[in-house]
C-alpha cells in the first residue's frame, strides 16, 4: 500500500520536527522524508539519528516534488525560509507549520504562497522543554491536540488529508481560526511560560545566599516553574514578539486577578483565599479528566523508597538507640 504522502519535507529539524520524522516514519506516511536546516553541524546530528532519506542545507532543495511541506523553525525564520523555497514549492502541495503563533504565521507565509499550493497552518499542543534533534521522539503527540487554522478559500479535502496525517502520529485535531487560537493558546501557554520565567529571573537577581536556599528547597513549588522557563528562549522570544496583542489582552486580565489575589492576602481573607484555591483544584482535575495529565502525585515523578523504619531491636543489635 502507498503512502498518504511521496515526499515529506521537514525544514528545521528540532524537536518538533524530529519527532514528525520518526512519528511519520513509524507510521509509514511518506515515502521519503527530507530534511532541511540551517546549521551544517545540525543536519549531520540529522543524519546521524537516521531521521530522514535527504539531508539538504538547501530548503529548497528539500521541498522540490513534495507534496507535504511542514515549517518547524522558530516562527521569527519563517520569512526568509519561505522566500527561499516558494519557488520551489510544487503545485498542488501542502504547506503546514508547527509554530505556536498562527495569526502572524498567516500574516508572514499568506502572501507568499504561491498559486495552487494549499497553506494549512498547525499547531501540535505537544512538547518538552529540551530541543534540537535529539530531543525528538516518536510519541510526542499521541493524546496531544493539534490545532489547524485553514483560511477560508482552503478546499476541506486538503484540510482533512493534513488532518488524517495529525491522527495518525496520535493526535486529535481540530481546526479554528488563527485568532482565536492565538487568544487561548496566550492563556494556556503564553502567560504560564512569562509567569514562569518571570519568577525564575526573580530568583537568579536574589543574593547569592537567598538563592542557593531557593534551590536547595526548590521542591516545595519552585521546581516546577523551572521546567517551563529552562524551555527554548529563542523559540519563546519569537512568541511574545509575534503573539503580542494577545499576550498584551490576557495579561491585562492575569495582572486584575492578581491585584485581587494580592488584596485578599492583604487584607487576610481567608474565605476569598480558599474559594479561588478550590476553583483552581477542579481545573486540575478536569485536565485530568481529559487525558491531558497524568493523575500520579508529583507528576508521575518517581520517588525513591523511603528507607523502613528501624525497630528498637534492630538498633540495639547495632549498639544504636538508647541503650548504647
Ligand atoms: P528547536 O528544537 O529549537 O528546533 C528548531 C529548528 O529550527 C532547528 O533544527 C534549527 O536548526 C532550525 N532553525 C532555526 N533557525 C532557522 C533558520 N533561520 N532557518 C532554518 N532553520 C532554522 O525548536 P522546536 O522546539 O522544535 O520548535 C520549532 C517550532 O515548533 C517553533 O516554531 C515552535 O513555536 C513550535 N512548537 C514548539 C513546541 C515546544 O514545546 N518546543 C511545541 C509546539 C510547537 P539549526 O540548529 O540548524 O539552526
């Protein structure tokens, strides 16, 4: 049996792009996968891991006869990757995306789309904090959301083709539009990873002291922040430069809710403290509900056993307790 697609041409080959070349390979969806991007040193790394059949400094190159084109460099490259391959770009083809932004996306690749090749812009809600090639694997989307915003004038059928290769990676589709995807993805992704960095520049500006204390005792909350700032600081550069109305709109709301939050500590309202609390554990336990999240404590993290206790007889076996 063929495969859905001939040629899959990946141009960036990051995280993203690396997990779409084992998930397609896995699954069998293209017949060859090519693959494209800037650094000489990360295509061999490329090359190395045996994620593709073309390996090609030249994205043009890479996107000559494809009939599936997906852009996975940070979104602030789009331009100039995209005025570098649209010559090359064959009629009748798909070109998608994986940036986390989709109104510029449009905004950037719309005019330069040229006549006959289908733009379908996505967004896989997939991800991890490390990048590069080898941060990729092949189960990154399964159970994750992928996000379509084709413009009106695209045919469904080409939507839906796109859509048959999300799935089968693993993914649950669904498409919108880019405005509105970029509004809920500021709140759900944008604003946690500026709060998350913001607390963590908070801490690297501490003294010396105050800050190997907030290390040392980073697992009481801390820690967990510091997952979402260690993520790709270009990759997030290029979201809130292109996500700022947004950001900017969602900000204002987070910046009134905390002036709230900040007044009931104030203040010493309890009751207002612990209403907010509970409304905030049921969203929790609602993403685990959606399969979003694993319900294991800690995040699934594992612990070491804790030693067993030692009994009384056993200390004083070993000339240990009271008695010695
Ligand atoms: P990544 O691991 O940092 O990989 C980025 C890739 O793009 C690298 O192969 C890099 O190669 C290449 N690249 C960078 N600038 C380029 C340029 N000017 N021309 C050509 N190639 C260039 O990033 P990622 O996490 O895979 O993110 C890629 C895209 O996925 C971003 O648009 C991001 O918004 C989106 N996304 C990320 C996540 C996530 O959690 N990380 C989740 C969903 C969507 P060189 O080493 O050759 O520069």
């Amino acid at each position: 049996m063929s495969a859905p697609f001939k040629k899959l041409a990946l141009i960036g080959i990051g995280l993203i792009g690396s997990s779409i070349a084992l998930a397609a390979r896995r699954q069998g969806l293209a017949d060859v996968i090519a693959i494209s991007t800037r650094k000489a040193e990360t295509l061999d790394e490329a090359r190395e891991l045996g994620l593709g059949d073309i390996y090609t400094l030249d994205a043009a190159d890479a996107v000559r006869g494809a009939d599936l084109v997906i852009l996975c460099t940070p979104v602030g490259a789009y331009e100039s990757v995209m005025r570098a391959i649209a010559p090359a770009l064959e009629k009748g083809a798909i070109l998608s995306d994986v940036g986390s932004v989709k109104g510029h996306v449009v905004k950037v690749l719309a005019p330069l789309v040229p006549e006959g090749v289908h733009l379908i812009p996505g967004h896989p809600i997939a991800g991890t904090e490390h990048s590069g090639p080898s941060a990729g694997f092949a189960e990154l989307f399964a159970g994750r959301w992928c996000v379509l915003t084709p413009g009106a004038e695209v045919d469904p059928a080409q939507t839906e083709r796109l859509a048959g290769f999300w799935r089968a990676m693993g993914s649950q589709v669904e498409t919108m539009d880019a405005a509105h995807h970029d509004m809920v993805l500021a709140i759900t992704s944008h604003i946690p990873h500026l709060v998350a960095y913001n607390i963590v520049g908070t801490v690297a500006d501490l003294e010396a002291a105050t800050q190997s204390e907030v290390i040392k005792f980073s697992a009481s909350g801390f820690r967990d922040f510091t997952r979402i700032a260690a993520s790709d600081p270009v990759m997030w550069r290029d979201v809130f430069l292109t996500n700022r109305d947004a950001v900017l709109e969602m900000l204002g709301r987070f910046s009134e809710d905390l002036s709230v939050l900040q007044r009931a500590v104030r203040t010493g309202d309890g009751p207002a403290l612990e209403t907010m609390f509970t409304r905030t554990r049921a969203i929790r336990r609602s993403i685990i509900s959606a399969g979003q999240e694993t319900a294991a404590p800690d995040f699934g993290r594992p612990h070491e056993a804790t030693p067993a206790p030692v009994s009384p007889v056993i200390l004083r076996e070993h000339g240990g307790g009271d008695d010695a």
